[in-house]
C-alpha cells in the first residue's frame, strides 16, 4: 500500500473522529425539535459560562446562548430544546450543582393554569448569595459574639447595683416631697371618699341582693357543670406538676453550671477554657478564609487544550530518512485570567528533528614519523518529537509577548487578535544556534476560528532556510468542554 493511500486513511479516520468530537461537544442534533428561546435579567451572572444548562425541576431543557450586557444588569438569551408549557410568572434563577459545582439556570414555574409566555419573554432574574458573602456574613456574627462576650466580661455588677439602690433612695425622697406638696389634694382625695362611703351605705343593700341572686345563678350553674369543672381542675393539677418538675429541672443544670459542673460550667466559670474557646473559633475562621482563598484562586485558572496539524509544501528528510511534509502539535495553554501572566506547554511531532552537529578529530602517524589530522564534522538528527514551554504576557488590547522553549530551543513568540479574536497572527523566532550556520528558523501563522472549538491554520515556515508554505487545521477545547466530555465519559461508565 503506497503513502499517498495510508495518509488518506490517516486523514479520513481522523476526520471520522474530528467529527464525533464535534457531535458530542456542540451537541449537534438536526433533527432535534427545536423550542422556544426566552430572555433574563440578572443583576450579576458571576461563574456563569456560555452553554450553561437550563433545568426545570433539575431536568435538563434547554441552555444558555449568549450573555450580554443590558444596561447594568446582565441579559442571557436561553434556548429551550423542546416546547415547555410555562406560564406567565416564571422566574429564572442562578443554581449550582453542591457547594463548588457548575452554575446553571434553573427556571421556576409560574402559576398553574395562567396564561402562556409570550414569545421571546424577559423574565425578572434572582442571583443566590455568593461563597463570600456568606463568609462575610459569618465573620459578622463572629464579630458580634465577641463585642458581646467582651462586654459581659468586662462589667462592673457591683457598682450597678449600688447605682441602683441610690436611685431608689432618691426616688423615694422625691415621692415623700410630692406627698408634702400636694396635701391639700390629699385631703380632698379622702373628703371624697367620705362621701363615697355614705353613697355606698344607701346603695350597698340593693347592691347586696343583686350579689346574692347572682351567686345562685352561679351556683346553679356550677352543679350543672360540675363534672367539667373537675377534669378542668385536674388538668390545671397535672400542669402545675410538669411546670414544677421542669423548674426542678432547670435549677438542678443552673446549679451544676453555677458550681463548674460539665462542659458549659467549666466553659462559664474557667477562663482558661473560654480562651481556650475563643482561640479554637479564631483558628477555624482563619482555616475558612484561607480555603476561600484557595477554592477561589482555583476557579479563577482557565485552561485550554489545542491540537493542530498541517502539511508543508516541500519534502522534509526526517530523522528516519523518510521524506516527510506533516507537523502535528498538542498544546496546553494555562490562563490565571489576572489580565497578565500566560502559561504553555506542549509536544510536537516536526519533519525537522532534533539536529547536532558533531565533529570528529582523526590523527594517524606516518611511517616516516609524521603525523596527519582529519577533522570531520558531522550532522545527526536523533528524534522528532520536540517539547514546548513558554512564559507569556497579556499586553494591552491582548496582544501576547512569550518567551522560552519552541521545539527544544530557544525562542520567542508573538500574537495578535484581528476580527473580534477570529484571527490570531503568530509570528516565531527559534531555534538561532543551527548547525552548519543557517539562520534562525522563522514561522509567520495565521489562524482563523471559523467556529468555537475548530478553526484553520496557515502560513510560511522557515523562510530563510527551507522556506516552505504550510496549510491545516485544528480542534480546542476549553474548560467547559473538558468538564462536558469529562460529565459524558463518567455517565457512559455508570
């Protein structure tokens, strides 16, 4: 079987796979009726990512696609996979699976039985409290409980107490002044009440019959009802009896507190074990906010994965001495998203190889005494695959300045966005010890993301030496991707 043919199958297989790859990522479904597509506010959308999944009830319906800025609130567009009967009401809430996993937006239901949801709706947006706000909120309550504490422990009881008792001195000398003051109206007060006393004289008799025929009818009415008021009178019995035991009972714990019995008496009267306490709290607030720190410099790093391969224009004699015109290349980039440092490390498989030049020194001694030296240089190519490891900076207006190792030596690198980070323009300079002095390798690529995870690659390699036209293409996943294709292999194994 020729070359021509196995590149071919190489090719059409990689293809296949390519397009598999797509399918599964993008989530690609011709037939797939589609459903409506509905709009929400949301006054921050922090840890949301463009096709998050939408979920009603926690089932799956739908994601989001696109999230725009709308004045001062945050606009994202959601596109449902089949027709939902919502209706009007519904609310649109931000909901992450456990404490650190994936946001999504979770969808509320209105009312049963309203009206439908007019096409393209905007629905009002609810963002739960983030992991720091709670944190924060915690630390509030810490600090709270301490000013208590330092307040009950640092009060004076003693000198209230004699504060207070001069202050019922003091009113009381007020009240006998009062008295002096105003006893002419103390003694109408008492003329006043002669006079009530005579009235009731007179009226007293007739007030006492009136008492009398009431008596009987309560009397009359307690026989009639004397049964209920027994179980009455013994409910009344069984509650005092369980308030008394309940009082027992709390005397009983108050007086072991009181004497440094248990846990909470040494706690109320030890001040060891109270700063003993104090401290614990400290060092559990100073483990949260550092793990807060932590989890949230982690989540911030954005990682991208990047595999390209192209075919050169001229025939590259390879290590093995096969002709050969592909570059294949796998590259891990590491973004800490502080608008600054770029991280990449990466493997390629270059037609090149990895050149020496060797020079050997041969010395023979003639028969008449003399001596001969040959020098003899040499140029070895061991292997092709090469390693990258490269240090960048995120300029103004992105423009990316790297430095380190291109393809096992030394080199520089450049890119450059154009059509809102469509194209990226790479300019690379290596590789500038070659043997046999030839000039430093150059690279001049052009990259073109026709669509999210797939874009084509093109450009002039080495073009003071070899000087060769090269055209391809490649596939990049970002964080998202990972985590989706990660989720997929991990439900097709259970």
């Amino acid at each position: 079987m020729s070359n021509v043919i196995k590149v071919g199958l190489f090719a059409t297989v990689c293809l296949i796979i390519l397009a598999f790859l797509i399918w599964q990522i993008e989530d690609i479904n011709p037939f797939k009726q589609e459903g409506s597509q509905l709009s929400a506010r949301f006054a921050t959308v922090a840890g949301l990512d463009d096709k998050a999944p939408v979920r009603v009830a926690g089932v799956r319906v739908g994601r989001v696609d696109g999230i725009t800025l709308d004045g001062r609130q945050a606009r994202v567009r959601l596109v449902l996979d089949q027709p939902l009967d919502l209706p009007v009401g519904t609310v649109a809430r931000i909901s992450s699976l456990g404490l650190l996993g994936d946001k999504y937006i979770e969808l509320i239901p209105g009312p049963a039985g309203g009206p439908p949801l007019p096409p393209d709706a905007v629905l009002p947006g609810t963002t739960p409290p983030s992991f720091d706000e709670a944190m924060a909120k915690l630390n509030q309550i810490g600090d709270s409980i301490q000013q208590v504490t330092g307040s009950l422990g640092g009060s004076d009881l003693g000198g209230n107490i004699n504060r207070l008792i001069e202050d019922v001195v003091l009113t009381s000398r007020e009240i006998r002044l009062l008295v002096a003051e105003n006893r002419a109206n103390v003694a109408s007060a008492v003329r006043n009440f002669d006079q009530v006393g005579s009235t009731l004289a007179t009226e007293l008799p007739r007030l006492s019959n009136q008492m009398n025929r009431t008596l009987d009818q309560i009397a009359r009415l307690v026989e009639d009802n004397r049964g209920n008021f027994d179980q009455s009178l013994e409910n009344v019995r069984d509650l005092t009896s369980k308030l008394q035991t309940s009082a027992d009972n709390l005397n009983a714990i108050s007086g072991k507190i009181a004497s440094g019995e248990g846990t909470i008496g040494k706690l109320v009267n030890d001040d060891e074990a109270y700063n003993e306490v104090i401290s614990t709290l400290d060092s559990i607030q100073g483990g949260v906010e550092t793990l807060s720190g932590t989890i949230g410099a982690i989540s911030r790093f954005r990682i991208d994965l990047d595999m390209q391969a192209y075919v050169l224009s001229d025939e590259v004699e390879s290590p093995g001495g096969t002709p050969s015109r592909t570059q294949t290349s796998f590259h891990l980039d590491i973004d800490p998203q502080d608008n600054k440092r770029l991280y990449r490390v990466g493997l390629s498989s270059t037609p090149y190889g990895d050149r020496k030049e060797k020079q050997q020194t041969i010395t023979v001694t003639n028969p008449d005494g003399s001596v001969e030296t040959t020098t003899i240089d040499t140029l070895t190519e061991e292997r092709s695959y090469v390693m990258t490891g490269l240090f960048g900076y995120q300029a103004p207006r992105d423009l990316r300045l790297w430095a380190g190792i291109i393809e096992d030596s030394g080199g520089a690198q450049v890119d450059y966005p154009l059509f809102d980070r469509r194209l990226w323009l790479t300019f690379q300079a290596f590789d500038f010890g070659r043997p046999q002095d030839q000039d430093p390798h150059l690279r001049l690529q052009g990259r073109y993301q026709f669509h999210p995870n797939l874009y084509l690659v093109g450009g002039w390699d080495d073009p003071l030496e070899n000087n060769a036209i090269f055209l391809g293409g490649g596939i990049r996943w970002n964080d998202e991707n990972i985590k989706y294709l990660l989720g997929a292999a991990g439900g097709a194994l259970n």
